[in-house]
C-alpha cells in the first residue's frame, strides 16, 4: 500500500518573474511548512485564465497540491497574472477583476449566455460560503427567531392579487 501525502494550502499567491504560482502549503506527514512554485509555462496576455487554472488544478504534478484551492481563487491569479504581463499595475488588474466580481442587482440575468450566468452563480454561491454561518463558528446560533412588526401595513404585490386569467 501507498503512503498517502497530505498537504493542507495555507496561502496561494503570483510571482510575475518568471510568471508563476506559488503555494505556501503544510506538509502534514512531515509537519513542515513549505513553498511550491508552479511556473505558467506559455502563458500570455491572451491566454484564457479559466482554462490556465484548470490545467493548473488537474496537473498530476501538482494536484494534491491544489486540493484545497478553488478554482476560482487560482483563476483570479491567473487573472492578475494576464494583466501584468499586458501591462497592467496590479491596482488596475485588482479593480478590473473587481468589477467582474461583482454582481450587478438591477441586471436582468435571463439575457445573458450560458457562459455568463454561470460565471454570476459562482460568484453568488462563492459569496453565500463566504458569508454563511457554519456550527463551528464562534458566532453561530441555531434557531434564530425573529420578530416583525405587526402595525406597520402590509404592501401586496401585482402578482399577489388572485387572477382569473389562465395558464
């Protein structure tokens, strides 16, 4: 039987010379901590960052590795890492990937292409994790109750009135 290696990712980062990521990672068979540079060999400007992070993550070389970083994270480095090489600053790369980031309340999500809504629902479920209380947390508190005000009127909604129009 094999030995299994387990490596928990504790920091995932860019190094722009030579284009690379770079993993700070604990090596838990050894109880050490330590560095794995994964060089972006024939990346460019143009290159297409999902696919860069995809190739990245399903490497056999460094696949436990990548574990425990999302796609997403290493799609936002490659991201940055496209932008420098276009000749970006970082705080131009930062804002720009910011703005892909954020979901727009008042766009209409039934116009946009598969591709697109997709990139918005990992946005929303990267958010919700992000935001979602778990039981483990310090702040967690099950079966929360909560009370609304009664005397203020209650506003109805155009689709709330009954119709006898039908479907």
């Amino acid at each position: 039987t094999r030995k299994r290696m387990t490596f928990t990712a504790q920091k995932c980062g860019i190094c722009f010379q030579p284009p690379s990521i770079v993993l700070i990672y604990r090596d838990n068979s050894q109880d050490k901590t330590r560095r794995r540079v994964m060089p972006a060999r024939n990346f460019s400007r143009f290159s297409d960052c999902s696919t860069a992070a995809e190739q990245l993550k399903n490497n056999p070389r460094h696949k436990a590795y990548l574990e425990g970083v999302s796609l997403h994270q290493l799609h936002r480095l490659f991201s940055l890492l496209r932008g420098h090489l276009g000749g970006e600053s970082l705080a131009e790369s930062l804002e720009k990937f910011r703005q892909e980031e954020t979901i727009d309340p008042e766009e209409d999500m039934n116009k946009l292409d598969d591709k697109e809504l997709a990139k918005r629902k990992s946005i929303m479920d990267e958010l919700f994790e992000k935001n979602r209380k778990k039981k483990d947390d310090p702040d967690f508190v099950y079966d929360i109750e909560v009370e609304f005000p009664q005397d203020e009127k209650l506003e109805s909604c155009g689709w709330d009135v009954e119709s006898d129009e039908e479907f």
